[in-house]
C-alpha cells in the first residue's frame, strides 16, 4: 500500500468516526428530548 493510499484510507476512517460519533450524539439529544415530553405528557395526564 502506497503512501498515498494509506493517507486516504486514514482520512475515510477519521471521517467515518466523525461521523458515527456525531450521529450518537444527536440520536441521545433526541432520545433525551422524546423522554422530557413523554414525562411531560404523563404529568399532564395525572
């Protein structure tokens, strides 16, 4: 493998991690989000 090719290589992982990472967050941001309006709604409705 070149050096160019494992420049690359390492340039696609990093971005994929990025980009793994970056969705966690906003799927917990979400999750969180879902779970103050369903205790919300479960307030609301006692």
């Amino acid at each position: 493998m070149s050096d160019k090719m494992k420049e690359k290589n390492n340039l696609i992982k990093s971005q994929y991690c990025f980009l793994a990472a970056f969705s966690l967050r906003e799927k917990r941001k979400n999750f969180s989000g879902m779970s103050k309006i369903g205790q919300t709604n479960i307030k609301i409705n006692i």
